[in-house]
C-alpha cells in the first residue's frame, strides 16, 4: 500500500515563485529562407533549357535582353524567380536570320502549363502559367509586369507580332504571367 506523504518545504521559496510574473520566452526565429541567384529556364512544353544572363537596364532605359539567342535574361534589378514580387525574364523571338530563338513559341503556352527555374543552388521552383497578354511594344503595362506584387509571379517576355524594317522593332509584346506553385 502507497501512503500519501507531505513534503516540508520552505513557502518563501514557492510564495516568491507563484507571486514573480511569469515572462514567456520568445520563440527563437526562424531565419527568413534566401533564394539563390537564378541558373536556368526549362519549360518542358516548348523543349527550352536556358542559361540565364543577368541583366539591368540598357542606356535607353528599357530592359536589356540576352546576348545570346538561346539564352534568356533576368532582369537582376527585381526579385529573384521564388522571391516575393514580380521576376522578370526575357528572351529573343528570333535571330537576325529569322530563325527561332529561344521564346519563338512562347504564345503557345496554355493556362496551367508549367515552367521551371533552377537556382545555383540546385533547387528548381516550378510556375503555373495563369495568364497570357500581348501588348503594343510600346503600350506594355510596366507597373504589373514590374511592379510590386503580393505574390510570387515570374513573368516571361518576348516579341511579337510585325517586324518593322525601319525601327527594327515588332509591334507587339507577348507576357507569360506565372505563379509560383507553393510545395
């Protein structure tokens, strides 16, 4: 048989425990996972797997582009692929001969279609495609391809449309706007 037992004890000890606010610990934060710098663009769909160029602003204050056809630019001035925001990348319709370049079907990408940017770290952030929009060159909503944004959107930009001999220049612009596909 147990029998119950009574613990002298000093009350002093417990009354300055019981009478002393209690102050809860702060949870040890978390650091805020980085995204590493971007490597590469696959898009499965369109058979694309492209290195990335860095790129800002060119001397006229538009983005710059890649300086290799099959190439793709980041535009290094704005959020990384993953990142909070909108990240931008651009890639040529076509070369200088006409023939393809990287972005050449890019207006077939469908709504749902994925794409796939792959950081230096190795880790591959997968996008859904949620919309399509073409633009006159020169009429391309900077604000929502650029600007700040809630979410974590990769926008792809290319060429389209006529080619203009004298401006060297197409009519149009063709915006892929995706969403990150959270894990």
């Amino acid at each position: 048989m147990i029998l119950p037992f009574i613990l002298k004890t000093d009350n002093a000890y417990y009354q300055e425990k019981i009478n002393k606010p209690q102050v809860a610990e702060a949870p040890t934060p978390r650091p805020t996972p980085t995204v590493s710098l971007p490597q590469r663009l696959i898009i499965e769909k369109l058979a694309i797997n492209a290195v990335l160029e860095y790129v800002g602003l060119d001397g006229a204050g538009a983005m710059g582009v890649p300086q290799d056809f099959d190439n793709v630019a980041w535009y290094q001035d704005g959020p990384k692929p993953g990142e909070v925001g909108n990240a931008v990348i651009a890639g040529h319709l076509d070369r200088v001969t006409g023939d393809p370049a990287v972005f050449y079907y890019l207006s077939s990408l469908q709504i749902g279609d994925q794409i796939f940017s792959v950081a230096q770290d190795g880790k591959v952030y997968t996008f859904i495609v949620k919309d399509k929009k073409i633009y006159p060159y020169n009429q391309v909503p900077l604000e929502e391809v650029f600007g700040e944004y809630s979410g974590k959107r990769l926008n792809l930009i290319t060429c389209q449309g006529i080619f203009n001999q004298r401006t060297q220049n197409y009519s149009n612009r063709i915006v892929i706007y995706t969403e990150l596909l959270e894990n």
